[in-house]
C-alpha cells in the first residue's frame, strides 16, 4: 500500500485519494487474535496540512473472523472504523522509520495498527448459551446463584 507523494508536495495536486479493497495473507495475520480478515475495503485520502506534515483519514470496513473466548468456535465480527492520522506523530508514537522513504508513503502501518485497535476484548459466539459449563470437579456459577459456603467455616465468621 504504497503511494507517491510527488504530486502532493509540488502542490499539483491538493489530495492522493486511496481505495482499496486488500486481502490479508496468513502471515500478516500471524501474531494477532484474527483467525482471518475477509473483504477488507480502505477508503481514504492523504492530504498535506499547513504545516507540511501529511495526513491521512478515512474508513475501514470488512469483516474479522476471532475465535470464541469460550468454545473457540470461529465467530464473525463486523469491522467498521474510521481514522484520522496525521503521519509526523505517527511517526514519532510508534518508532515506525521505514513509513515514508523518499517520496513513497507505505500506509499498512497505519492501516494495521487502527485494524488491531477495533479487536474487541472478549468475542462470544451465539451457540454459548446451549453449552454445559462444567466438569470433573468444577462448574460456571453465574452471579444469579448463591454460592454455598462450607459449614465449618461458617462457624469463622463467629469468632470475627
């Protein structure tokens, strides 16, 4: 994902527009909690400010395959964000030296760290409810029941 900036610093053109629909490879994806990114489209511009500093903002949208947090299973997950990134303190927060080389912007750092960024916490898949939450020795206790407490240690609570 790379761009010529030439026309934009010699002032001929005012913005670099960018649309792309991309697919992200098993290795670009390796050190991430995405099993798969599917039908990833980036619509943006890159603009250069007042300041000379160049600046790109736009949309990302596609769709993020993660595992359940409970079952592991494969869940789908909408990915829809915007961003507004001004290039200079991109630079400067992530140490990222090899973004602009020449008059070639590389925007996949940017792209991929506003990605990352949407990865929600915590993905259930909607099949959880009909599962057993137990085994050999354990079970789930949700907030809804009463947990019992040993009767020996009831008799603790006395002596505080």
């Amino acid at each position: 994902m790379k761009f010529d900036l030439t026309r934009l610093k010699s002032g001929i053109d005012t913005f670099i527009p960018v649309d792309i629909d991309y697919e992200f490879t098993k290795e670009e994806l390796e050190n991430s909690d995405l099993l798969e990114l599917n039908n990833v489209h980036i619509s943006a511009s890159i603009t250069r400010n007042s300041f000379d500093e160049y600046e790109i903002n736009g949309s990302i949208t596609g769709e993020m395959i993660l595992p359940c947090s409970v079952t592991l299973k494969p869940v789908k997950v909408p990915l829809d964000t915007e961003f507004d990134v001004n290039i200079a303190d991109f630079i400067k927060e992530t140490e990222e030296k090899s973004i602009i080389c020449e008059n070639i912007l590389d925007i996949f750092p940017i792209i991929w760290e506003n990605i990352l960024m949407e990865i929600p916490m915590k993905v259930v898949s909607d099949d959880v409810s009909n599962q057993t939450m137990g085994g050999d020795g354990w079970k789930f206790v949700s907030e809804k029941e009463e947990i019992k407490t040993n009767p020996e240690l009831e008799k603790l609570k006395d002596l505080l």
